[in-house]
C-alpha cells in the first residue's frame, strides 16, 4: 500500500506557486519537499533539508541558478541538487557525494506532479488542454475518504462524478463542463484538493469561475472534516531520512574513482568560438550531468584511444550540458586534432565525472584572473561564478588577435571586469602583468592559467610584487618538462601496510594500480594534481607541475603519475 | 513528585536554570516548565528561595517537598534528580571589576542540544549575524583545537578565529576576533571572546538552557563583560537582536532533536567542536532531546 502511494504521481503545487526566485514548501505523504524553478525554467523538486544542519531549504535563497542555504550559505545546483561551494572551507572542492535528494518532477496543466518513487507518464488529461487551475484547498480528512465525497460534488443537477484510474474525480455537466479534482495526500490525516476545470474563461468569467468553485470546495471541506473527526485520525506517516553517504562521515574525502569514463554524452554542438579553438556542447544521453564546481576539467576519451582534460567553461546552475573549449595544439599528442577532425555534432563520447584541483575561493575582496590562450577556458567558469554572486573582480585575457578571442559571448557578461590584452610580445605581456598585479593585499587572490612560460614568467611576476603562494593560483595544463623514469626505489603505503618496489620505467602510479590501490587520477602527466599522495617519510624529486615551489620545498605530497623517491624509500599516507 | 515524565537519567540528574533571580522580587510563585515537569518557585517568608514540582495550581509555598535550590551567576538553579555534580564553574563571575548582566531569557521551539551547536558555531556569522558577527565574503572557518578534558568533563574548543567587520569599536576595519567555547555540561555553554578594551582578559558569554520538553526550551543568557562604556540596554538590545536571528533559523531545523548517528548529516572540518560534542553525548548515553544513533 504505502509504495503503491510512493510510485503515484500527486500535484504537489501550483505553477503559479512558484514565481521567480521563490521557494516554495510542499508536502507529499508526510515529506517536505523545497519546490523552486530555476531560470532556466527547470522546476527542481528537493528533500526539504539542508545536508549540512538539517535546515529547511524552504527558507533558502533561490538565485536563478542555485538554491542557497540560510545556515551557513551552502549552495546546491539546478537539477543535480550536488554541493558546489562550501564557504567554511573556501579552498576546498565539496565531494561530489554531497548532494540533497531530488524527487521527479512534471510540470503540466497547470500544476506541478511529483511522487517519491513516481515515473512513467501521468495519466491522460486529455479535454482538459486549456484549462482553468482553481484555487487549493486543503482538508484534515484523508484522502480516500475526500476521494469518496468528491464523487458527489457538484454545481447543477445533471452533475456526474466517476473516479478515474489515478485516483482523481471527474465531475462533468450535462452541457459538457467538467472539473477533474486531483487528492493531494500531504499526509495521512491532512490532504489538499487540486482542480481543474476544461475552460479558460478571462476577466469576471474566470473570478466567477474561481470563487464558485471555491465555495463548493470550501462547503465539501467542511461536511469531510466532520466525518473525520469521527473517526480515529490514523497516525502520521513516517518518512525516512536517508543517511548520507559514509565517506561524508569524518571529513570529505577524494574520490577513489582513478581514471575511469563513468558517463557517456552527446556531442550536440561543435562550432568554430576562435581561430583554432572548437568549443564542444555536451549533453547527457539520458539522466542527468553531476555537478560541477568553477575550475572543474572532464576527462575526454577520444575516439583514437587517448584521454585529454578539458575545462568546463559553464556558469553555476547550466546543468543541462557541458562546455568545453578545445585549441588544436600543432605538437600536442593527437589529442585536438583527433577532436577538430573527427568529431562530429552527434558523436557520443565517453568522458569522466568532473573533478576540481582547481577549486576557487570566494571569500576573497578581490580576485584577479589572468589567461593566456586557450587557458582561459577554467576562468570563464570561475568568473562567471563570482559575477553571479556579485563578487568583485578583474579578468585579464591575452591573445594573439581578436580572431583568437573565444567565447565572445561569455566573458561578455563581465563587462568592465573584463579587459582583452591583444598581440602583446612577451616584453610587453611582462610590462602589463607588472602592472595589474600591482596590489596585492588582504584577501586579494589571483589566479592564472596559459601556456607554460607565460604561467611561469606571471608566477614570478606575482612573487616579486609581493604576492604570497597562497594567493596565488594555477593551472598547468601540460607538463612539457622531460621526465625521467630511470630510478629504482621503494614505497610503504602507511596505511594500507604494504611495501612496494617501483622498478625504473615505471611510475609510482602504476605499480599502486598493479596491486589493486585505486588512486584516482587524470591528466598523468603532473599536470592535474588529481594523483597527489601525502608522504609521511622520505625525500622526493618533484617532476610534476603542479605543486607550487613552497610545497614542493616542504615535500608533504607527491604527484605519483610521475615523481619519484630521492631516497631509497618513500613512506607514503595511504 | 510523581514520577518524572523525562525517563532520562543523566538528563533528570543535571541542575538547571529555571530564572533569574531578579524575577524573584515580583510577589507571589512564579510558574515555570521544566523536563516536562510544572514547577513553581517563591521566596518563603524567611526570604529563602523555593522551588517545587506540582500538577495544575502551584498553591502556596510548601514547607517539604521541596526540590534542591542554589543561587549561582544571578540565578536560581534546581534539579529533578539528584546530581552527582556541583554546578560547573565560571571563575570569572567573580572578578571585582566585571559587569555581570543578565541578557534575556528567550524560547525557542528546538532541542536543546540543536541550541547548544548553534551557539558553537561560527560559519554561520555571515549568512545569520550579516554585517554584525561577520560578512561575505570572509566566510573562512579556520582550524582550530579541541579537546575533552576528562578531568573536568567539558569540551573546549580553543583557538578559534573568525573574521568580524566591526571587531571592536575603536577599529574602523575587520579583523580577526578570538573566541574559546567550552561545554561544561549537556545543555550549557560558555564562549570567551577577545575583548577590546583588554588583550589578556575576555568577555565571558554564558547560555543556560532549561528544556520544557525535548523540543521546546528557554534559554537564559548571562554576559560577564569588561566594557564599561554600554549601558545595560544597549547591550542587552544587541544580544536579543543576535538572538531574534537565530531563531528562525534554529525553528526551521528538521529533525528538531540533534541526531547523534554520525551518517545523518554532514559534518566538515568546522564542525569539529559539534561533532566531539555530538561523541561526548552519546558518551554519557543521554537520550532527552536527541535522537540516539541506531543499535
Ligand atoms: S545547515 Fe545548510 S549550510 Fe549549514
Ligand atoms: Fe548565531
């Protein structure tokens, strides 16, 4: 009984109960819902309680694109309902297992249908197309028995209720009018009346037509509550809080899911957005997208075997697709060619759940970003992050020529934020970083991506004018540095009590694999940081790029896609 | 007393504030809740404070039956029970030079253990106290100790820092202002606060809650300040505006009963101190105004 409940479809709202920006509270079967359509007109149905405190998310701020929560300022996707940022812990990426419960949801005729465990269609509302909402109202009756006295509703004589296979009435007229009432079962003593008439009448017509209705609703409400009280009220359904996922217990963990294609898309738009650089649009083949945070890559595998990493340019609550912008690289490894050749627009590609090692802080007064090339594409996401929440900064772009500007339309949206830095010599970009990294201070934070020299010559620029390592951040997105495998040494995986031998021309990486350790990771070049590894003891040459001088220095982790022991032995915290 | 309608042991046998004693002068028994139980309080003709149990009208005060009384840091303190404790202490009450005020009492329908970690907690400054106790963008809670002193059976969480727009009034900036918490008994907290008028002394902030039931409490708040520049109003005006917004948010916690199964919600590296509180209730196997973790 109470899952042949669960798997129906109920109206749990009216549209109109969900206006711009709102929040709306419902309750179905004993469970509070936080209902709110996102701007992008997606009506998201969620478990009404944050995951942090339990606090209801009714009461949270919906911005068009994320619901935020009062407590602590938690914020949670459109669709996905996953954590994207966690303001207590700026510099962290929330796990991806953070994510609130969502329910289906159709919008339709009017109304909003949800049900724990609903799929499928709803049942035919067939003559009912254009059609007249009428007020709600609610009645402390259960909704059988509110069912049952439905049967005899009525405004004439030649009035006839039949029931229908969803548990709704139909009340139709002799002259064809006819008014389907739906039993919202908010619990098991308390239900709402949702109806809907087959005309759509305007002005006084349709007031008439409303408060009619509402008084013989009213009048019914009244005759089913004292039947009601006559009876027993039966207790009030129980429903279960899922726990959540027991990596969340202590503190949020990476995630152990190593280099795997978990999600297959569809290439659905690829367009030429600068000379050279193809921007991909990426949509689920079905079910959803996870969540991304600003700063995230995908990794992508081609069709010709390798695997490359791409940035997701969206901004927050673009749920439905994924961005990716991709510049065909004349010496890369036949990664972008194989994409600017071979790919076409309805291609399915199998690509890896997002991961951030590039997480954006927002608790800063001010941020500056700085992109060169195509490394502007992690920066859009992030700008387009601190613009929607009325952050302040400044975003620097470099490139050749306006024909190698991409992605015109997004970074349009920063406006004065925004300054494009053309056909600069490197003297010249080098004049320029001096100037706009001119001040650092409290909570100023700055962030760069580009090629490689670029990055290196703006790391330095940065250091000299006195910004510390922490305020400063980047992303490499290539190691272009030689890398030597020739070494041979031993590794103590701590935690898991083994000892290793990593044999010259292979990488720590590989032989952790080998004996069944999942290490996550992605670009395995020391570009991504996905693979760093805690090292309890030893000494380590650092091969990657993404360390930053400071932590390389105090030899706390290692890129163990290609770093390797000085010493003899490594002790490693895993 | 009949039977006590709270079947928690620990929780019958704790004191708890019931009222301040300024409430005292008024004439006659004032009524009050406490643990599900009505309890009357008076002073007797020789001026001594009385409390004690009863069902519907207080009548007049009674000469036995009484329940166990102390008056500690201005307040009358009783018990259901019987404590195997004395009441925890706050040596800085007793400091000459401190104002001792009493804020406000205020009730709030929630646990008293979700009161508690609210009152620990600073993430929230921002989106709660905006612009008062914090402000966006400054929303870092940074790492900070805690510890369980078996000795004194208390938490303490020290160290803490949290960024404040008007950390003082003679600064014109934000800063980082400094705090220590302590936990020295399941429904009462202490917080130490950097204060500005001294930099190796602190204002002492004190919460004594008394549950009506497991979902409903009031709460006594008690400030040991050095300032000597606010009058008792302003200061108490401030406390009830930082109260009046945690409310709402306290009201719209689900469950209201702190759920002490560590899968039901999700802590971060903020949290810390709830979560060895969280340990440490489960510890001492209390059950009122919690919900146990699963056998
Ligand atoms: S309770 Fe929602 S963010 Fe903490
Ligand atoms: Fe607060």
């Amino acid at each position: 009984m109470m899952s042949d409940l669960h798997s129906n479809w109920y109206p749990i709202a009216s549209s109109s109960d969900l206006p711009k920006r709102h929040v709306y509270q419902a309750q179905l079967l004993g469970r509070e819902f936080a209902v709110w359509r996102a701007d992008d007109g997606h009506v998201n149905v969620w478990e009404n309680r944050c995951l942090h405190r339990g606090v209801r998310l009714s009461i949270g701020i919906n911005n068009g694109t994320e619901l935020k929560c009062q407590y602590h300022g938690w914020r949670y996707a459109n669709r996905t309902a996953g954590c994207t940022y966690i303001p207590a812990h700026p510099a962290d990426a929330p796990a991806r297992t953070i994510c609130n419960n969502t329910y289906p949801a159709i919008e339709s005729h009017g109304l909003v249908w949800s049900g724990e465990e609903a799929s499928g269609d709803l049942l035919s509302l067939d003559g009912f197309d254009s059609a007249t909402v009428l007020r709600a109202v609610p009645v402390f009756a259960p909704m059988n028995m509110v069912a049952e006295a439905l049967l005899g509703y009525g405004w004439d004589d030649s009035c006839k209720g039949a029931a229908n296979d969803d548990g709704s009435v139909t009340v139709t007229a002799g002259d064809g009018t006819a008014v389907r009432i739906f039993v919202q079962p908010m619990d098991s003593n308390h239900s709402v009346m949702r109806g809907l008439v087959n005309q759509a009448p305007a002005g006084a017509g349709r007031a008439e037509l409303l408060q009619t209705h509402s008084w013989l609703m009213q009048e019914l409400r009244d005759r089913v509550e004292v039947l009601a009280a006559k009876q027993e009220a039966p207790a009030p359904y129980e429903p279960v809080i899922a726990k959540v996922s027991e990596d969340l217990v202590d503190i949020p963990a990476l995630g152990t899911d190593g280099r795997k294609a978990e999600l297959r898309v569809q290439l659905v738009k690829k367009e030429m957005t600068a000379e050279g650089i193809v921007s991909l649009r990426l949509e689920p083949i079905k079910g959803q997208l996870p969540t991304f945070q600003p700063g995230a890559h995908i990794d992508v595998h081609l069709p010709n075997g390798l695997v490359r990493q791409y940035s997701i340019t969206n901004g927050p609550g673009e749920t439905d697709h994924y961005t990716i912008g991709v510049k065909r690289e004349g010496d890369g490894r036949g990664g972008s060619a194989a994409v600017h050749d071979s790919l076409q627009e309805g291609d399915v590609l199998a690509i890896s759940a997002p991961r951030n090692n590039f997480p954006l802080r927002r608790d800063a007064e001010h941020t500056v970003f700085i992109a060169g090339g195509i490394g502007v594409t992690p920066m859009i996401a992030m700008a387009r992050a601190l613009n929607a929440q009325g952050l302040s900064f400044e975003f620097h772009y470099f490139v050749q020529s306006d024909d190698h500007v991409a992605f015109k339309q997004q970074i349009g949206e920063f406006e004065r934020a925004l300054t494009i830095h053309k056909g600069l010599s490197p003297e010249a970009t080098g004049a320029k970083l001096k100037e706009v990294l001119a001040e650092p201070g409290f909570a100023r934070h700055v962030y760069i991506c580009g090629p490689g020299p670029m990055l290196e010559a703006t790391r330095g620029i940065a250091a000299s004018q006195g910004w510390t390592d922490e305020a400063v951040h980047f992303e490499y997105f290539a190691n272009t540095a030689e890398v030597d495998d020739s070494t041979a040494f031993e590794v103590d995986l701590a935690r898991s009590a083994l000892t290793l031998q990593v044999p010259a021309g292979k990488t720590i990486l590989e032989v952790l694999r080998e004996h069944g350790i999942d290490m996550p990771s992605s670009c395995e070049q020391g570009a991504c940081g996905t693979c760093r590894c805690g090292v309890i003891e030893g000494e380590v040459i650092h091969q990657d790029v993404y360390l930053s001088n400071a932590e390389k220095a105090e030899g706390k982790s290692i890129m163990t896609c290609v770093s390797r022991a000085a010493s003899d032995r490594l002790i490693l915290d895993i | 007393m009949s039977k006590p309608k709270c079947e928690d042991q620990v929780a019958l046998n704790l004191w708890y504030t019931i009222a301040p004693i300024a409430e005292l002068e008024e004439p006659g028994a004032q009524q009050t809740i406490l643990l599900e139980q009505q309890i009357a309080y008076a002073r007797n003709a020789a001026g001594e404070v009385v409390v004690w149990a009863h069902e519907g009208v207080p009548g007049g005060v009674p000469e036995q039956n009484t329940l166990p009384v102390q008056e500690r840091y201005g307040y009358v303190w009783t018990t259901l029970g019987s404590p195997n404790s004395d009441i925890f202490p706050i040596p800085e009450y007793a400091e000459a030079d401190r104002r001792n005020i009493h804020a406000a009492t205020f009730g709030v329908n929630v646990s008293a253990p979700r009161l508690v970690e609210n009152f620990l907690d600073m993430g929230h400054f921002p989106f709660v106290h905006t612009d008062i106790l914090g402000a966006e963008p400054h929303t870092e809670v940074k790492e900070y100790f805690v510890e369980v002193s078996e000795e004194r059976d208390e938490i303490i969480a020290s160290n803490c820092k949290f960024w404040q727009p008007m950390a003082a009034a003679a600064s014109s900036g934000g800063a980082d202002v400094d705090y220590i918490y302590r936990v020295p008994h399941p429904f009462c907290s202490v917080l130490y606060k950097s204060s500005p008028l001294d930099e190796s002394r602190k204002d002492v902030i004190a919460i004594f809650i008394q549950p009506f039931n497991q979902e409903q409490v009031r709460v006594h708040m008690l400030l040991s300040l050095l300032d000597d520049a606010n009058n008792d109003t302003d200061i108490r005006l401030f406390q009830q505006t930082i109260f009046g917004q945690d409310k709402p948010i306290l009201e719209n916690q689900y469950p209201k009963r702190l759920p002490l199964d560590p899968r039901a919600e999700t802590p971060i590296r903020a949290d810390k101190s709830a979560i060895a509180y969280r340990r440490w209730l489960s510890g001492k196997g209390i059950t009122y105004g919690v919900i146990p973790p699963a056998a």
